[in-house]
C-alpha cells in the first residue's frame, strides 16, 4: 500500500473555495476581517520571533559589528 506524503497534496480552487466559506460561516462576515488582522499580526510576530532567535536574540543585534580581519 503506498501513502503519499501530506506535502504532495496541494489544494486546488475548489478545495480552496470549500475552505473559504467554512471559515465564513464559522466567523461570519462582521467578525472576518478582524479574525484575518489578528492572524496576521500573529505570523508576523511568529517571523520576527524566528529572525531573532536566528540573529541570537539580543536587542542591538542590528548594530554594525566591526569587520573581522
């Protein structure tokens, strides 16, 4: 029996379609544009999060560190 791994499966317009409205019907058109703001602002902080952890986390990790020679 083969199994074909989650990562080959992409959704298509209809899946996409399905998935739309069932978060429309579970959020309702008032509360959607909110839900999607708070998402957003979570993935961004979820990124920042990733590049500090990256950079090592420190605040002044954005300084110009003298060349090494």
């Amino acid at each position: 029996m083969k199994t074909i791994p989650f990562a080959l499966w992409t959704p298509g317009l209809p899946e996409l379609i399905v998935i739309l409205f069932i978060i429309l019907l579970l959020f309702g058109a008032r509360r959607l544009p909110e839900t999607m703001r708070s998402l957003g602002k979570g993935v961004k902080e979820f990124k920042k999060g990733m590049r500090d952890a990256e950079g090592g986390g420190e605040d002044g990790a954005d300084e110009k560190r003298p060349p090494a020679s």
